[in-house]
C-alpha cells in the first residue's frame, strides 16, 4: 500500500511540475493526486473508520490553512479595489529596477517576520503585478521574494509554521530563536539577492506602475484608509493568536470581518455595481480558487503520506543511515523542498524528545533554519512557493532553472554561518 501510494504522488508530481508540456492544469493533477492517495490508503487498510477519522483530523488542520489563504487574499483584493496600493507602489516606482530589487527582498524578509511567510508572498504579488509589465522581471521578483520571506520567517517565532511549531512545542524560546538565527537568515537571503542585483541589466529607467489611475482626493483618502486598515488586520493575525491561541485563521477572519463592515459602511451610498466591486463579496468573486484547490490537492497528498507512516518512517531511515546530526538536519531541510516541512519537522520531534535535546539546543534551532529555508529549492517546496506559483502561474521548471541555484547557495550559506557562530560561540 505504501509503495502504491508513493508511487501515486511521485506521478502527481511529475504532471504538476510538467504542466506547461501537457496542458493540465496543476490544480486538477494535485486535488486528483490527494484524493486518490487517500482512496489507496482506505482501500488498503482493514480499518476504514480509523482512516476517516484521521482524514477529518487532517482535514480541520487543512481547512485551516485554505480559510486562511482565502482570507489573506480577499484582503488583499479589497485593498486593490480601492487603489490602496497605489500609495505603495508610488514609492517602490521612485527608483531603478535595481533598487526595486533590494527594496523588495529587504521588504519581505522583515515583514514576512513580523506577518508570515504565506500572508507576504500574497501582498508581494499583489504588489508587483502592477509595477513589472515584463513577465521576465516579474517572475524573477518573485522567485526572489520566496527565497526572501522563507529565510525571514526562519528566524521569527511567528514567521514559519515549523518554527511556531518548534516554539509552542517548547524547543525553542523567542530570544534564543532571533538571536542565533537572524545572522544565518540574512546570509540566506543577501546571497541570491546580491548574485542577481550584481548580473541585473539596468540601465537606469523608471519603473512604472502599470495599473496606476487619476484618482480623485476623497478615493485617495478612502484608498489609505482600506490600505491601512487592510495592512493592519493582517498585523493583527499574530496578536490575535497571541492572545487567544486559537488558530491563525481565525485572526484573519475576524480582521476580514472588520474590513467587510468598514467598506459596506464607506459605500452604502454608492450604486449597486460600486458597492459589489468594492465589497467583500465581489473581491470573493476574484480571488484565484484554482490556487486555492490546488493548495488543498497538496495538503491532501502530505497529509496522506504522513498518515500512512511514509515520513516518519523516511525520518528514522535518514537517522540510521547518516548518524552526523548536521547532515541530518541539511538532508531534512532539501527534503522539504519535495514534501512539506510541517510533517518532517514534526516526525523530528517526535524521534528527538526533549529529554535528548533540551529546549534552545542547537539541534531544534537548526532544524528550525534548515526547514524554514530549505523548502526555497523548488517552488512547491514551501507555502509560500505554492501560493505562488498558483497566484503568479510561475512554471515548475523556470523555477527550476533560475532560482533553484540561488535558493540553494543561500541555504548553504547561511547553513554555514550558523555552524560557524555555534563553533566559535
């Protein structure tokens, strides 16, 4: 069974990664490629309930993720409605494409710490879809952002979901977490960034905002307000996890809410066809579902392979066969480019107790880097990647070939760092 299920999501792979060649679109091949990953598992097993039941658990933590993603990209919408980034992207208009590029790798390394790295890659793409009329640069922005927001949300207790994971789990504690990561996270991202902004061609031109419109002084101050009270729910999402520790999405939701009243208020005057173009219910209608169903199609894939036992399981073989802790950790962060770190990154604790390794070791702040920053490889190696990849339709094997080598530079670079500072202090 296990055979058989791992050969069924190595096939889905491959037609994800190959969807420009055969014209499927990858959402399809992903929620095929879950579903029927778990329709081998429950045929497979002796005890259907108990594999239903595992799949309802995985799935509460899956529909989490999706209400999550579908309430970061409605806001995100809802703000463009409103030219809300128009304020933004004036500013990041101001300069040579060069220094777009450092403002945009620096932008998101820091607020993907602060927010995370799913909810940054949205706001990112947003931006620069009306900024970059060439598609080349435009993807390259991108690749450089995944890169980005995965070495910022490394060193940040909410910035990844393994090392909130970590953090919750008491291996990790805040202070130690930013202060032995935030050197080996910076080098992760400043390597890529410096090896393309030193190859870029610029020739010094203007960078222009593509969507940008004459609006009047009272859409402009309508536009800051949406802008600033959409930024501000998604700041909100940690506080409010922080708070009540309930789930992430639950943040969102409830800032979602309170941007929906805002704008029903703003517009209640408005005739009907403005007061659904600038509502939430007309941004519902033009978030990317079929990045939505492919993120879901992936989720189902992971999961099913984590309750079958096929990662654990890959987990203790890698223990047994390499020994050396840090090649271990290296090994598990290039895994979670092929499947997802949350899994990996728990099968870890599960095989290392605290018992072995005491809270703030160096073990669990490595694996912390590694699985953070390590899913940059390839484009559906991380969350970030994913949304992506889905939002921006960025091809598997473009990614392949152009950012695959920097995000793998960066992640040994800053691999190196961290075992330098843990040697010398």
């Amino acid at each position: 069974m296990t055979i058989v299920i791992t050969a069924v999501f190595i096939i889905g792979y491959l037609f994800i990664a190959t969807e420009h060649f055969i014209k499927i679109n990858k959402a399809a091949t992903a929620l095929l490629t879950g579903v029927l990953c778990w329709t081998v598992y429950v045929l497979g097993s002796p005890e259907s309930h108990e594999v239903g039941a595992k799949l309802m658990e995985q799935a509460a933590d899956i529909a989490g993720i999706l209400f999550f993603l579908m309430g970061a990209m409605t806001i995100v919408e809802i703000i463009d409605a409103h030219s809300g980034f128009d304020m933004v992207t004036a500013i990041l208009s101001a300069g040579s494409k060069r220094k777009l590029f450092w403002l945009v790798g620096i932008t998101s390394f820091f607020l993907s710490a602060v927010l995370d790295n799913l909810t940054t890659t949205i706001v990112m793409v947003a931006l620069l879809s009306r900024i970059l009329p060439k598609r080349e640069d435009f993807l390259l922005f991108i690749g450089i952002v995944i890169i980005a927001v995965n070495a910022g949300g490394a060193w940040s207790p909410i910035g990844d979901v393994t090392t909130t994971m970590l953090w919750i789990g008491g291996q990790i504690t805040i202070m130690s977490i930013i202060k032995i990561l935030l050197l080996p996270s910076i080098a992760c991202a400043a390597i890529p960034l410096a090896w393309v902004s030193f190859r870029m061609k610029d020739g010094g031109e203007k960078i222009q905002n593509k969507n940008s419109r004459v609006l009047s002084p009272y859409e402009q101050r309508i536009g800051k307000l949406v802008f600033f009270l959409g930024v501000g729910a998604l700041l909100f999402v940690p506080v409010f996890k922080a708070i009540t520790h309930l789930p992430p999405f639950v943040g969102m939701m409830f800032g979602l809410g309170i941007l929906w009243v805002v704008t029903e208020f703003l517009h209640r005057k408005c005739d009907e066809e403005k007061r659904h173009s600038h509502s939430v219910a007309g941004a519902l209608q033009r978030i990317d579902m079929p990045s939505i169903l492919f993120f879901l199609g992936i989720l189902l894939s992971i999961s099913a392979l984590q309750s079958v036992g096929i990662l654990p399981s890959l987990a203790i073989w890698l223990d047994r066969t390499i020994g050396n802790l840090n090649i271990i950790v290296l090994a598990i962060g290039f895994l979670s480019a092929i499947v997802d770190n949350v899994p990996i990154v728990a099968a870890a604790v599960k095989m290392y107790p605290l018992s072995q390794f005491a809270t703030d070791h160096y073990f669990w702040s490595f694996l912390s880097y590694c699985a953070g920053t390590g899913g940059s490889a390839l484009i559906i190696g991380s969350a970030a990647g994913v949304a992506a990849m889905g939002i921006a339709n960025i091809d598997f094997f473009w990614y392949l070939r152009r950012i695959t080598p920097l995000a793998v530079a960066g992640y040994l670079a800053g691999a190196g760092v961290y075992l330098l500072q843990i040697r010398l202090f």
